[in-house]
C-alpha cells in the first residue's frame, strides 16, 4: 500500500481517487433480486432498497467515510472514516434483505450487488492507508486482525445477514462446509509441514554445498513454472500408477484422485521459496560475523545454529509466509480432482451457474489467505533483530 502523500489543501492522493471510485460505486446496482438461486436477478441501488430510516443513516455514513479519507494530514480520523463507511455498508445489508425478500416469493434471493463489493473494496482500501500512514507495530496488527475477526465472527453468528443468498447456501451446506474448511487447512498447513520437513535440510545442504544449489534451484523454480492445472493433472496418472501396482499405498489413502494428488501438488510448488529463502536466510548473515565465529572456534554446527539461524530467521519466515498464503489459494483446484477443501464449493457453483455457492468457497479462501498474510507478516517483524540485538549476534559468544 502506497503511504497517504499530502497534496494540494492537505488531500491523500490516494483518498481522492479512492473517494471517486466510490462515489460512483454508489450509482451501482447495491444488491440483486432474483426468483431463486439459479437466475440473474435485478440490480436495485442503495436508494431502491428500503424506506428512508434504513437508507439515509446508511449512505451517511458511507459518504461520510469516503469524505473523511480524504484528509492526509488526519490518519486517525481517515481510520475511524473508513470503520464507519464499513459499518453503514453493512447496515444497508442486514436491514435491506428482509424487506426486499418480503412479498418476492418463497424461492427468492438477495445478494450484494457489483456497488456493495466495489465499496466494500474502496473503504477497505482506506482503511489500510490510514493504518500505513499509523505504522502500527506488529502486536497492535495482530490487536487489529483479531478484533475484525471478533467483529466478523459476531456479526455472523447474529443472524443479522441471515436473509443473504450466500449465507441460505452455508445453512444448507453446515456440515460439508466444516468438513472443506478442515480439508482445505490440511492441505495448506499439511502440505507447509512437509515442506518445511523436506526443504530445510535441502536448503542448508545447499547452502553450503554450491554444486547441489546450482542443480535443485532450477529444478525448483522449473516446478514452481507449471500451471497448477497442469501439476494437479500430472499427479492423477502418476499416483494412480503407483496406487495399482504399490498395495501398501492403496492402503494407506494414495490414489489417483482425492487428498494425496492435491496435497503432492501443493508439496511441490512449496518447494522452491522454503528452500530459497532458506538459501538467502543463511547468506545473509555478515561474512564478519561468520569470520568471527570461526575465530572463535566454533564447529560448523554451532554456526548454523548460534549465528546463521537466528540472523536468517526473518527470510526463512518470509519464505514460509510465500509458501502458506501461495498453498490456500491453489488448495482451491483440489476440489476439481476430489481433494476436497473450499474448492468444491466453488466448482459446484460454476457446474450450477450458482454465484452466491461460487463465493461459499472463494470468500473464506481469501479470508484465510489475508489473515495468514498478516500473522506470518507479524512473526517476521517481531523475529528481526534490533539494531543492538544485530550489534550482539554479531559477535558470538565463545563455545563452552
């Protein structure tokens, strides 16, 4: 995000821009009325939705936020903008569905309409300009991050959106939505896990080994340039193969569809950044610092452990960060071979044209890949050393 400048009368560039984008955002249809789950529905805008004790305090509020993004000199103020245009978007959603749904017909549906999501993006946006220009610390993020989740998690469980199409299609999908998100965080963490079990060790081997770094480098990258389509198809012939001639493999879950494909896939394109970054991580200790544990006595052990790991943490983590936020999005594809996960919610709306099923499966995905985003952001922040933490590691203490 690109930190609020101040400009002409001490207007946010991006405030401005934002603002008019959002503005005319409101001109959008809001929300869509359809005869069931299936069809296109008509687009209403925010003033067709309700009467006017429902719209005027909702569109207040979202014109009062835009306006108030625009002030860079005011951060705060920008922040508490871009919370109340939040607010009053989704006041205009809880309060309008029920009426809307009123007299339409047993099978009808309300979903948020292009308006609501191009606003939704637009105060999101200034929200998190405001908060580049606060420059809160990691702890205060990590504050922030579980206070919307809270928020989420409240306003879900009211039954405030309950009249939503997307939300009819969680209640009649309860259970199987449990089961994909618990699939969905095995095959992301899971297969995160067995990189880093594998690509650790493969790092430091080629750390200190440049002839291996030079071969499993360029075949890692070379992996990571395969369309996840392509990889998730070449894994169905391959373990179906093994799967029929190895019996101990069938036993123990390998098949050529299903979880095992999926997960190897997603192993696979793990790979590279866990055993880059691992590389980078450990180069980027001082060659004085290393010369000095060497000085010093130290084996090659006590160096890895004393000096290149804990300077070559924040890069390692990165790494790691790449490869989690990367495995939650392609997790996605398992559900067109079997794999399960959020997936199949999303292909199961595409077969049906179903769009609020399509984000059943697309909206946690990207909620999950944001907040993993910003956790793994965090613990690389809080594992960079200080300036006189540097100045200590830089000088390792003599091996007992």
């Amino acid at each position: 995000m690109i930190p609020a400048r101040a400009g002409t009368f001490g207007l946010s560039a991006p405030g401005v821009l934002l603002a008019i984008f959002g503005f005319a955002s409101l001109l959008a249809p809001f929300m869509t009325l359809a005869a069931n789950r299936i069809v296109a529905g008509k687009g209403l805008t925010a003033w067709q939705l309700a009467g006017p004790e429902v719209i005027y305090p909702g569109l207040l509020s979202i014109i009062t936020g835009l306006i108030l993004g625009l002030f860079a000199s005011w951060p705060r103020v920008r922040l508490a903008g871009a919370v109340l245009g939040l607010a009053g978007l989704f006041w205009l959603l809880s309060q309008s569905a029920p009426q809307l749904l009123q007299g339409a017909g047993e099978y009808a549906r309300v979903s948020p309409g292009l308006g609501f999501w191009c606003l939704l993006a637009v105060l999101i946006l200034l929200m998190a300009d405001a908060l580049t220009q606060l420059s809160p610390g990691p702890m205060t993020r990590l504050g922030l991050l579980l206070t919307i989740v809270t928020v989420l998690f409240i306003l879900l469980g009211s039954g405030a959106l309950s009249d939503l199409s997307i939300m009819k299609e969680y209640a009649s999908r309860q259970g199987a939505f449990y089961n994909a998100a618990l699939r969905h965080l095995g095959l992301a963490f899971g297969s995160l896990a067995a990189a880093t079990v594998i690509g650790i060790p493969l790092g430091i081997l080629c750390y200190h080994h440049a002839g291996l770094r030079r071969i499993a480098l360029p075949v890692l990258s070379f992996l990571q340039t395969i369309p996840s389509l392509a990889m998730f198809g070449i894994m169905i012939p391959l373990l179906g193969w093994i799967a029929s001639t190895v019996p101990a493999a069938k036993a123990i879950g390998i098949a050529g569809v299903g979880f095992a494909p999926a997960f190897l896939a997603l192993l696979l394109y793990s790979l590279l950044p866990v055993v880059a970054n691992m590389v980078s991580g450990l180069q980027s200790a001082p060659e004085s610092v290393r010369d000095a544990a060497r000085g010093m006595g130290m084996t090659l052990m006590q160096r890895l452990f004393r000096v290149e790991l804990p300077l070559g943490l924040p890069v390692i983590l990165a790494g790691l960060r790449i490869a989690l936020v990367q495995n939650i999005g392609l997790a996605v594809i398992a559900g067109l071979i079997g794999g399960g996960g959020f997936g199949t919610f999303v292909f199961q709306g595409l077969n049906q044209t179903a769009t609020d099923l399509i984000l059943l499966g697309a909206l946690p995905t990207v909620a999950l890949a944001l907040t993993a985003a910003i956790v793994m952001d965090v613990l690389v922040e809080v594992t960079k050393p200080s300036q006189s933490a540097q100045h200590t590691q830089g000088m390792p203490r003599k091996p007992s």
